[in-house]
C-alpha cells in the first residue's frame, strides 16, 4: 500500500463517525466496548496515576493550575481517559476520588486533523470554557502559537502516534516538546505495537522491514457487515513500534533538543484483547477473544468459557516471543478453567463448595496464584445469591477484572500488545 496523505487517512475517522459506532456508547460492539471501557482505559489509568499525581503536586506546590496538550485527541477521549484516573486505593466512602478535579485543570487543548473527530468533541465539551480544540498536524511539529505557554503533559492515546510513519517527524516532535518546556513536563506516547499477536504475518526481524502497516478500520463493523462493506472500509498508515525503536528516536529527540527525555516507564496494552483479534485481518489464527471478554463485562450475559481460552499459534524463528506467548496463554487458560471448576463444584444450596477446591501449585507465578485465590473467594462468597443473577453481574466481572491483572502484571512494556505506550519526563531543573 502506498503512503497515504493526511487528510486522506483522515477519510478513515470520518467513515467511523457517520457510522454511529464512534458514539459515546459501550457495550459487546463499538468504539466504546467494555474492553475499552473496563480493560484499556484502565491500563493506562493504572500506569499513569503516580506520574499524573506527581504532576498535580508539582503544579499545586507552584501555585498554579495543570495545562494539558492532547495531541491526536479524536472526539476527547483523551481527556475522558485522564478525568477518570483516581485516587490509590480509595476506601468505600469516598465520593470524590477523582485526582483531575474541575479545580485543579487549568486548560485542557486537544488537536487533532479530523473535523468531523472535533466536531464530536465539541459537541461533547464545548460549553466547557477551560477546554479548547484546534485543527493541526502534530506530525509537522508541536502545534503552538508564539508566546503560547508550555504544557505540563503532552498526551497521545489509543495508537496516536502511530500517526509518525517516519521516525524524523516523531524526533522532530519530541524535541520541539523539549525545547517549549520551562522546567517540566510529562509526555505520554501510545503506538502500535510491533509485535502483536493479532498481526503476526508482520512480525519480523529486521527492524527496517513492515515499519508500517495498512490499519483497516473494520473491527467498528460486526463480521457479517465487515464483509459486506469490504470495499468501503477505510484504511490508515501507521507505524509499528517496539521498545528498542522508541529508545532510538527518544534518544535522537534528547540530542536535537539539547535535554535529556528521559524513560519512567513502557507497558504493553491489550495483549489478547486488541481489535483485531476478533477480525483476523493480518492474523488467520487470531480468535475473538475481545468479544468474549466483552461478554464477561456485559449485565445479565453468560459467557461460554470455552470462548474466553487462548489457542496460540507459534510463528516459527521467533522463540523469544512464542516463550512468552506461551507463558501468557498458559497463565490465562489455567486462571479460567479454575474458575470453571470452582463453580462445577460450588452447591448453591449448601452454600459452599460440593468438594475441595483444586490446590493451586506454588510453582506458579504470583500473580496467577493471586488471582486464583480472588476467584476462590469470589464464587464461594456471592455464589449462594439467589437474586441479581451472581454469576452473569459478579463473578464473570471478577474474572475480567482478574484476567486483567494478570495480563498487566505479566506484560513486558516491548511492543508484544496491540498498544505500546511509553511515559517520558523532561526535567530541566536538574542542569
């Protein structure tokens, strides 16, 4: 596929919106499913919440309120993503956990290229006077006017700066952010991730070959309709990154702007549970594990187990990557058919379990053992509910809940997700 401009990969967002499917929804299907809702949102909410609060801290300490750049912002959902970052461990009765309180935002810009993206978003937010959204290509350079203040955090979301397909542009960027800092700033990137199960046909190991990739947007449409549509999908030119790639550009970036960028931390997102899963589109083997897991989070549903278990298919010369695969795939099947049978052998009227659990083996890494122990807990506490229908609106949302853990927990920050997403600080009161 040859190279397509930016207002042409823009027909793509535009596409998306009329379809209805980009609305403010959730649910089994959609831009807003439960996995994003309840999986990726809350992924990047996780990593995020130290530095952002060490951000609030900062600005608060200084007198003065958080500006935020949100660079490729779509219809918001950036700002969406970072108001609904909370407090650690907030206990039971707090109401207010909210760390981006009304109060301590200080402006919120979003930029993006897609008029029909910020059309949304200013349908959604425009009565807000601390909100403002503007028109620009953040692959020409960081889009600020003269004189215009430094941001505190400058944020991407959901594979936005894949949006680089050349690394030159991407450096270029970084460094500008650099230089337009007065003292600090937090940068958070999200790209695709080189090495995601749900494209293998693209792995490789020449770091110079598949650096891009012909995205379809076809995971808005249900199979049937994805098929019917085939020709009218649009398609996106976005660039594949793994952690070592990262290194280099950020490094270059450090260089041209004289400051270092430094690293705080990586993490892999949506490791079996990206789009493209369900699609199959650049994957034969892939199988429709987000719809499934849609299916754990979705009120009054019963999930089929069976539907939820990994089969992963090694790709050969790859070893590192199938260990790891492997690893993860055995971690999650063992965490689901556990479940299974715990509620085989749970007898409701009783009120306890028929027979004794299965053992959990110390061999096996402390997060799955976790997460066994809290599904043991879950299904004997609630199981004897006789109303609400406990296994549908409780104990398959502990599972997502649970599998989510394990998957954070076990991921790597290499780029072996659907998103790779790197969190960077520029501190210039260190010279």
């Amino acid at each position: 596929m040859s190279k397509l401009s930016a207002n042409e990969q823009m027909e793509a967002y535009s596409e998306a919106v009329s379809s209805g499917l980009y609305a403010k929804k959730s649910g089994l299907v959609g831009k807003y499913d439960n996995v994003r809702r309840y999986w990726e949102d809350e992924n990047t909410r996780q990593f995020l919440r130290p530095y952002l609060a060490g951000l609030i801290e900062r600005c608060t300490s200084q007198m003065r309120r958080l500006r935020i750049m949100d660079l490729g912002c779509g219809s918001a959902d950036g700002f969406e993503l970072l108001s609904g970052v909370r407090q650690r461990d907030p206990d039971l009765v707090q109401v207010e956990v909210d760390l981006l309180s009304p109060k301590i935002l200080g402006l919120y810009k979003g930029i993006d290229l897609s008029e029909d993206l910020l059309g949304q978003a200013r349908e959604i937010y425009g009565r807000n006077p601390k909100m403002m959204f503007e028109k620009a290509d953040f692959t020409e350079g960081l889009p600020v006017a003269d004189k215009e203040p430094p941001y505190d955090l400058y944020f991407t979301s959901f594979g936005t700066a894949s949006h680089h397909n050349e690394d030159e542009t991407l450096v270029r960027l970084l460094a500008d952010i650099a230089e337009h800092t007065q003292d600090y700033c937090t940068i958070v990137c999200d790209w695709l991730g080189r090495y995601s199960y749900e494209w293998q046909s693209l792995w490789t190991d020449d770091l110079s070959e598949n650096r891009n990739m012909d995205y379809i947007v076809s995971y808005i449409y249900e199979k049937e309709e994805r098929e019917a549509r085939r020709e009218e999908l649009q398609h996106l030119y976005l660039r594949l990154m793994s952690r070592q790639e990262v290194g280099e550009v950020v490094t270059e970036a450090s260089k041209r702007a004289g400051v270092e960028i430094k690293p705080l931390v990586f993490f892999d997102r949506s490791i079996f549970t990206g789009r493209h899963m369900d699609t199959a589109e650049y994957n034969p083997h892939a199988q429709a594990i987000r719809k499934a897991v849609n299916s754990l989070h979705e009120a009054n549903e019963r999930t089929d187990f069976s539907s939820i278990l990994v089969n992963y298919v090694p790709k050969q010369g790859f070893d590192l990557l199938n260990h790891y695969f492997e690893h993860l795939q055995m971690c999650w099947n063992t965490l689901i058919q556990f479940t299974e049978e715990l509620l085989d052998i749970y007898d409701s009227e009783n009120s306890d379990f028929a027979s004794e659990p299965p053992p959990i083996p110390a061999s096996y890494p402390p997060a799955l053992r976790d997460m066994m122990d809290r599904m043991l807990l879950v299904v004997r506490d609630v199981g004897w509910l006789g109303i609400g229908r406990p296994r549908e609106n409780i104990i398959e949302p502990q599972l997502g809940y649970a599998l989510r853990y394990l998957v954070t927990n076990l991921q790597r920050g290499q780029g072996c997700a659907h998103g790779l997403v790197g969190i960077f600080e520029v501190d210039k009161t260190k010279k």
